[in-house]
C-alpha cells in the first residue's frame, strides 16, 4: 500500500507517528515550529489519506511493517520517533525489530500495555453474550463506535494486543511524557511503561490525552532538545 506523508524542514529527520482516530496533520502545529529538522509526518493505513487494511483487518505488527518499508524506502538514516498513544504501539514494535532505524523515541501517553482487569473482563462476556444474541448493537467503546466496518477488526486487533514483551526489549534512549488528566492513557499507566524500559525518563505535565496539540510550542522545544541530546 501506499503511505500518504507530508515532509517539511531539512536537518536530522524526526517521524511523528498520529494516534487511533488522528492523522498526520495533529502534529503540524509541532512541525511548523521545527524548521531545523526534516519533519515526516505519515498516515498509518485507514487514517488520513492512506488506503484502509483489508476487511479482515491488521494486527499492531502490520502497522509496524508499514512504518518499517518507510523508513527503508524513503528515510535512509536512523531517525528520531515522535509518537502518539496508538503511535507508541508501532514505534515499540518497530523499535525492537529493527533497532538500527530509530536512534529515539519521544513517547506521548504511550499504549500498549495491558493488565487484567475485572471490569474489563465481565464487558468482553457480557459483549460476547450480547454478540451471540444479536443484540451488540451500540456496545463497545467510542472508538470502536467511530470506526467503519473496514476498521473494526483492526481496532479489536490492535487494542487486544499487550506489548509488554516488545517494550522492555526496547534499547533506544526514550523520553515518555504523561499527562496528568489523561482518561485514556492513565498516568500510572506510563509509569509502568517507563520502568520496563531500560533507559527512559518519565516526564509528567498538566493536560489531557491531546496536551501535545494544545501545546505546540512547549512540545516543539521538547522535541528539538530530545532530538538533540547527547
């Protein structure tokens, strides 16, 4: 497939990878401030301007694939990685895959992690149940709502899939930022994330899920002082 991506700027190349539900476009008021850098901001499969996976859908290791032949095809240098929620999936992925084509990864409210959960679990019977009846009708979560036929199994796919193996192999330096009003991925959450990572910081501000977006500027001088270290 093709992947939709836009470049600005010129210097050491950063890739932002969007969130479930987002596209490459949510990092643009991150990228215009970053004019020292090559910025690549691509559409994973089934966002933006990129093609949907097949109806049987893809697993978070098909995204990381994607993001993979990128990187080979149209990058050719170890490159910063930027990501977003459903983006730091991939990133984990990728990271460990081919380590030699990520130098960092700067990780914003990072998913991937599961445990199990009560709450969870009676949700998935009762659905089941439901599903059995043919009575599923409006249950599942928003995103799940929000998604067309041809995404669904890709959602239940990707939100199914604990990363926890991938993500303490993960070697590159990285910088995980939490948000402390953050409903979808909980502050305790990136704590956990931060420990399995070898060498990590864990930074933890005021905002929400999206606080990267709201806050362009201060995340643009994050990005530029990460992508900078050493």
């Amino acid at each position: 497939m093709t992947t939709h991506y836009e470049q600005t700027g010129s210097g050491s190349p950063i890739i932002y990878l969007h969130g479930w539900g987002c596209d490459k476009s949510v990092f643009r008021p991150i990228t215009d401030r970053l004019p020292n850098f090559c910025n690549y901001c691509i559409d994973f499969a089934g966002f933006g301007d990129s093609s949907a996976p097949p109806k049987r859908g893809w697993t978070v290791f098909d995204y990381a694939n994607q993001l993979i032949e990128f990187l080979d095809e149209r990058v050719g240098a170890a490159v910063t990685v930027v990501a977003h929620s459903f983006g730091c999936r991939v990133a984990a992925i990728a990271a460990v895959l081919r380590p030699e084509l990520i130098s960092g990864l700067l990780l914003i409210a990072p998913a991937g992690l599961r445990r199990f959960s009560l709450k969870r679990w009676f949700k998935v019977r009762r659905y089941k149940l439901k599903k059995l009846l043919h009575k599923a009708d409006g249950l599942g979560s928003d995103d799940y709502k929000q998604c067309g036929e041809a995404m669904r199994n890709t959602f239940v796919k990707v939100v199914n899939q604990d990363l926890s193996a991938y993500v303490r192999r993960i070697t590159q330096p990285t910088l995980i930022v939490a948000s402390k009003a953050d409903q979808a991925v909980s502050v305790k959450d990136a704590r956990r994330y931060a420990k399995l990572v070898k060498l990590s910081e864990l930074v933890e501000i005021e905002g929400d899920h999206f606080a990267f977006f709201y806050a362009p500027k201060a995340f643009a001088e994050t990005v530029s002082l990460f992508a900078n270290r050493g």
